[in-house]
C-alpha cells in the first residue's frame, strides 16, 4: 500500500468518527442520517459546478454499480441501527465487524488481489482488534459468547449488516476501477439519498424530519463536509490500493472513537480496548510493510 493510499484511508477513518460522533449526538438518528446526506449532496452537487472536467459519459453498468452499492451501505445503516437498538452492544458489536473476514475473500476469489505474508497478518491483528474492542473480558468464552447467541434477532441483524458491507465494498472497489473515483462518489450518495427519501419522505414520517432539524441544526450543518471529506477521500484510495487492505486499514476510526469518548464523551477506557487498539495499530503497520 502506497503512503498516498495509507494517508486518505486514515483521514477518511478520522472523518468517519466524527460523523459517527455526530450521530451519537443527535436525537433520531434515522432522521440526521438523511439530512447528513442532503447537505452532503448539496455540497457535492456545488463543488462539481467548479470541476473543470466534464462529467464523465455513463453507462448502464456504472448506474447500476452506484444503485446497487447504494442499497448495500443503506441496508447497513438499517442492520446495525437494528442491531444496537434491540441488543448488548458487546454482543453485536463485534459481530458487525465481520466485513473484515469476508473483504479479503472477495478480493482474493472475486478482484484476483494477492496478499503479502506480512499483510495477511497485519489484516488478522486488524480483524481481533476490531472484534475484541467491545467485549467484556478478555476470555475464550466471552469471544464466543455472540455466536452462541445466533437465535437472537439483533445477532442475526449484526451478521447481516457485516455480510451486506462487504458485498458493498467489492461494488466500491469495481465502481473506482471502472469510473471516476469522484463521479462515482457522487453517484453513491446522490443513490442512498434517494434511498433514504423514500422512506423518511412519506407522510408518517416527515414530521421526524423537520423535528430532528431544530434539533440538531448545528450538527446538520457540520455533518455535511465530515461525510463529504470521508466519502471521496476513502474512494480515491480504495483505487489506489487492494481492497483487502483497503477496508481493514480503515478501522483506525475504531481508535480514532474511542480517543473522541474519552477525551470528549468522558467514557471509560479499559484495558481491552488498549489491547484492541495496540492489535489494530500492529495490524495497519504490517499492512504498510506488506
């Protein structure tokens, strides 16, 4: 992975904390969501005016990637909202993580990406890290604990959205290769905005809209540029460098929160999450030498 590639995947990850850190700080977050990404679109759709470059011809292939990458991140959003409103967060958690096992499979068997023996490894520290970074105890039980909870529906919801992301990151990565990384970033989010609409814009739930914009106003309008910066920065590496280093690398946002809890949320940093956070930064070294 080339520095270029490894500095835009660890800035997308900072900004997708804080995106993430706004959604913790307002009320519905169904209702942020959308608007996060109306103002992201708006901004999107601003800058382009100033691109020198045409807007590249389109094809029936690459709408089809936008749209279908575009149901995949939505139906993320909805499995893990589904997930961590019905369940232990330490329970789904890491189970939401998954998307890290099966990235590398995709890119291997599906994109024909080949894996140093060094970047092999640093993706399996990533993988426990990531995965560890919610749980309890550091014990043999406590790891499997999820999955010995597989009847329950926020499990189930948890594997879904972890088993959707990956499918959606191999979409990602085929949209980047074949297109411009920015006119595909755009069509993403201009696809899950429309997505999103249906749902929020029918006349049950419209008032959620308008009440979640007095709300949080103030977090409206920053979240538009965070998601933005996050978006295009992290498309333009995912061109750069193989997807299965690509997705991993990126879980340096998981840091990236916890640091943001601590130093701003007052939460509690435990020795799990040190551990976690050690396994994580070992996992991006090695990917870096791999």
């Amino acid at each position: 992975m080339s520095s270029l590639a490894l500095i835009l995947i660890v800035f997308s990850a900072l900004m997708h904390a804080l995106w993430n850190l706004l959604v913790k700080r307002s009320r519905d977050k169904t209702a942020f969501i959308w608007w996060m990404f109306c103002f992201s679109g708006a901004m999107f759709n601003l800058t382009l005016l100033f691109v020198p470059e045409p807007f590249p011809p389109l094809t029936g292939r690459i709408l089809l990637l936008g749209l279908a990458g575009a149901f995949c991140f939505v139906g993320y959003h909805l499995f893990t909202g589904r997930a961590y409103r019905q369940g232990d967060l330490s329970l789904t958690y890491p189970l939401a993580q998954t998307s890290m096992v099966y990235v590398p499979v995709w890119g291997i068997v599906l994109l024909g990406e080949r894996l140093s023996l060094l970047g092999a490894a640093g993706i399996l520290l990533i993988i426990f890290g990531a995965y560890c970074i919610q749980l309890r105890a550091l014990s043999l039980s406590e790891m499997l604990r999820p999955f010995r909870s597989l009847s329950d529906v926020s499990v189930q919801a948890a594997l879904a959205a972890g088993f959707v992301y990956s499918v959606g990151s191999v979409i990602d990565k085929t949209g980047v290769m074949d297109y411009h990384p920015l006119y595909f970033t755009y069509l993403l989010v201009m696809f899950m905005f429309a997505i999103m609409s249906c749902n929020l814009l029918r006349p049950s739930q419209r008032g959620r809209i308008a009440t979640e914009w007095q709300h949080s106003l103030p977090l409206v309008l920053l979240s538009g540029p965070i998601m933005m910066g996050s978006f295009i920065s992290f498309r333009y590496a995912l061109k750069m460098a193989p997807l299965s280093y690509a997705v991993p690398v990126r879980q340096v946002s998981l840091l990236i929160g916890v640091l943001i809890g601590v130093l701003f949320l007052s939460e509690t940093c435990g020795r799990i999450r040190i551990l976690a956070a050690l396994l994580i930064l070992a996992g991006v070294f090695l990917v870096r030498l791999g």
